[in-house]
C-alpha cells in the first residue's frame, strides 16, 4: 500500500520478541500496544481457541480462551525475517488448567509486522501432540 512503512530486519524481530515477553508477563495492556486495530489472528479449528480473530477485541478473545485452556510460554528455537514477516519456531510449554499435566509441544508462528504493529498472526501447533495434552 502506498505510504504503508513496512518494519523489517531487526525492528520487526524487535516487535515480536515484545509481543512473547508481554505475553509472559501477562502484560495485556502492553500486548494490546503492539497490536493494529485490524490484526488478523489464525489457528487451526481443532484446538478449543482456534478459529480466525479480527481487530484488538477478538484478539483479546483468542488469548483470552487460550490461558483458560492452558498456561504457556513459548520457547523459541529460531526467528526468521523476511521483509515484514517474521517466521518463529519453537515449543509451546507449560500446563493444561483443567488436568495440570504438562507439555511441550513444537510450534510455528508467522506474524506480519507493519508500521511497528503486528497486523497478523497465523499460529501452528503440532495439533495431535496439543490434543493428547488436552485429554491427559
């Protein structure tokens, strides 16, 4: 889009390790901060908080029914940047809140970054180890 500045190389890492250490911290209002109003969140349908998330409330929602199914943080192995994307790989680690039993699965997010905002979001999971996790 013409006019769009598109945050790449170290700012758009820089945003993304903000938006995992808000999320650790439990930060919402500083999480929230990172967020464009029209960011796009996606994950697969079979875990209970996938779906497809637009803009900042549903956004809220999406983490919102994430830490009522399980306490986590992620582990990242390696940030890839590519222009405005920035591709993590690593482990989502922690609890499941209704049994306790622990996990550690390998995960995937994708996130677009611009004008220092995150505007989109596609998480991926290793889904079979996510659900065995649910049901232990």
């Amino acid at each position: 889009m013409a006019g769009e500045q598109v945050a790449s190389g170290p700012a758009a890492v820089d945003v993304v390790r903000s938006v995992y250490e808000a999320f650790g911290r439990g930060d919402v209002e500083a999480l929230v901060a990172l967020l464009d109003p029209g960011v796009e969140i996606r994950q697969s349908a079979e875990v209970p908080w996938g779906g497809t998330y637009r803009g900042i409330d549903e956004a809220l929602r999406f983490f919102g029914t994430l830490v009522a199914h399980i306490r986590t943080q992620v582990e990242v192995d390696r940030l890839i940047v590519a222009g405005d994307t920035v591709v993590e790989n690593g482990r989502t680690c922690g609890y499941v809140v209704r049994s306790g039993h622990e996990f550690a699965v390998d995960e995937t997010h994708v996130w677009t970054v611009r004008d220092g905002r995150i505007t989109g979001m596609h998480a991926y999971v290793d889904n079979a180890a996510m659900l065995a996790a649910l049901a232990a």
